[in-house]
C-alpha cells in the first residue's frame, strides 16, 4: 500500500532496474539541500534516484548516500550510486570508458551513447542514452539523439534504456516513451524547481500516460 502523501511509483516493464522518472543528483544545481530536492521529488512519485555529486570525499559522499537511502527505503526506492564504488549499497551506475567487466553486485547500469559502446555491454542491467537532446547542464555536450536516434539505438540495445538529457517536458518524456525508453533520467528539471514534487509528479504523470499508450506494464 502507497504510505499516505506519497505517489504511487511510476510503472516500468518487469525487471530489476530503473523505470519511470530517474532523478540524477547535483547539489551544486539544487535550489534546497539535496537530501530535501530528493524527498520532494519522492513525495512526487520518484523511485529512483541516481547519485552523482562525484568530487565529494568518500566518506561525506557515503554519508550523502545513507541519507538518500534512507528517504528512498521508506518509499520503497532505490538509491543507484555513480561509479564502481556502491557506497555500502549494491547499485551502481558506470560511465561508458569503464570498468570493465563490470563488478558483481545486485544492479549495474551504464552510460552509452552509440552502437559501439552498446556493443561492449555485458552482464550490465541497463543502460543510459545520452542526450536526447541539447543541455542546460552540458552545453556542447551532444550531438543530441533526438527521438529519431534513441530509437534506433534502443533497437540495438540488448538491455532496458533510460534517455537522458535536455528532458524537462512531458511532450519529450511521452517522445522518448514512444522511442522505446522504459524510463527517462532528469538532472535540471528536478534540481531546479522550485518545487520538485510538483516536477516530478508531472514528468511521472506524462509517463504514465504515454506508457499506458504504449502498452508497457
């Protein structure tokens, strides 16, 4: 049963990993502290929370973690932590150069961006196709995807796919739902609202939506 004042999760096609809305960390971007931008974004339907922040020492970025865990426990979520070191967890999250093979732990995805990245996936759970589009929180990074070229790399892509980058409408969430995405992964969209559940609950809406269109479960 849902806990009173928080949505219910985000549907997502059978399987271990992420699905829905993905918020990714940056305290740097975030209007509050991150640990409330985070339990906003839970309260508005958030599940899945992947944690970046990177240039923190370990131990303050394991304090972090432990924080973020524990709002994400009590609504039923997951925290996927950047990097190879989980941080007294079990997910992880890898950049594309590696390492490789990937370490054995309960849920590993990775970042991808073209056919030969997707190619060297292994025993990986999902992957990250990046950016869809142009981004605030990379400029230049790219070129973008756009709907067109995630769906052409998820058809080659042997495991489930979030898009990221540039996502911040529910027109683009329902875009990459109908390219075949079992999720879309926010940075700026929830790290600078000024009010993150109201984000998140209208980027979870839009999945919803268009996943029921689309007929995933």
């Amino acid at each position: 049963m849902t806990r009173p004042g928080l949505l219910a999760p985000d549907p997502g096609p059978t399987g271990v990993g992420p699905a829905g809305v993905v918020v990714l960390t940056d305290r740097r971007l975030a209007r509050r502290p991150l640990v409330e931008v985070v339990a906003a974004a839970v309260a508005g339907g958030v599940r899945w929370v992947v944690l970046r922040d990177k240039d923190l020492p370990r131990s303050e970025r394991a304090a972090l973690a432990a924080d973020l865990r524990a709002v994400l426990t009590e609504a039923g979520g997951t925290l996927v932590v950047a990097g190879p070191d989980p941080l007294d967890g079990d997910a992880v999250h890898l950049p594309a150069a590696g390492p490789y093979p990937p370490p054995r732990l309960r849920l590993v995805g990775r970042s991808c961006h073209d056919p030969a990245e997707l190619a060297r996936l292994t025993t990986e759970d999902y992957a990250v196709l990046s950016p869809v589009w142009p981004t605030r929180t990379k400029p230049g990074y790219g070129p973008p995807l756009r709907p067109a070229g995630l769906r052409a790399l998820i058809r080659v892509c042997p495991v489930p796919v979030l898009a990221l980058g540039g996502i911040e409408r529910p027109d683009q969430v329902r875009d990459c739902v109908e390219a075949g995405a079992a999720g879309v992964a926010v940075l700026g969209a929830i790290m600078r609202a000024t009010d993150p559940a109201e984000t998140a609950t209208t980027l979870g809406s839009a999945f919803r939506d268009a996943a029921t269109t689309e007929g995933k479960p």
